[in-house]
C-alpha cells in the first residue's frame, strides 16, 4: 500500500504542508479541529475527502500511517496529532501554537 498512488498523494500532502488536515464537513471533530485552527489564525490546508472515490483508502492509509483511520487526522510538521478533541487539548493547553511555528506554519497579519 505504501506505493499506491493514495499513499504517495496523503504523504505529499502531509511534506507540503506544515498544518494538514484531512476532513469530512459533516464531522463536528472536523469541525472542532478546524475551529481551534482558525482561532490560532494559522494558515492550514484542508482535503475534504467525503465524496472522493478513494475516501476508503485515503482512511486506510490513515489507520496504516497514524494508527486510526478516523477524521480529522491533523498533521503539523508531518506528525499526526491525532483529532478535533486532540487538537483542542493541545491549544488549552498553550501548546498547538508553538508546535505549528516550529514546523514553519504561516500565520495570518
């Protein structure tokens, strides 16, 4: 699986981007996650992977990469920091901000 062409497109994804989250619209994790981002004012990308042909394998890939094949799945600097509840524990906790700066994340002016 680690030659597919959904596995090269999740791990080029996870290389470019320094915040990555992978989504579903009508996931209210998803939404969490993307909530506590917007509240950082990071910029982050977003693949909404509901409605693609390959949604199943991307989520394969997921559960073969960071251990669940549940969204969101939230990368920063190209670790997993898991999903909406995670990611919100990480910026109550005054630690989110500093891990995306340290992965070279932008932030909004």
């Amino acid at each position: 699986m680690g030659d597919s062409a959904e596995h090269q497109y999740v791990q080029k994804m996870i290389t470019e981007n320094p915040v990555m989250v992978f989504s579903k619209p009508s996931c209210p994790y998803c939404t969490m996650a993307k909530e506590v981002l917007d509240g950082t004012g990071v910029e982050y990308r977003v693949e909404e992977i509901d409605g693609r042909r390959d949604c199943d394998k991307l989520q394969d890939i997921f559960k073969q990469i960071t251990g669940a094949r549940t969204v969101p799945r939230v990368f920063v600097g190209g670790k997993c920091f898991g999903g909406g509840s995670d990611v919100s524990t990480l910026s109550s906790q005054g630690r989110l901000i500093p891990l995306m700066k340290e992965a070279g994340a932008k932030f909004k002016k």
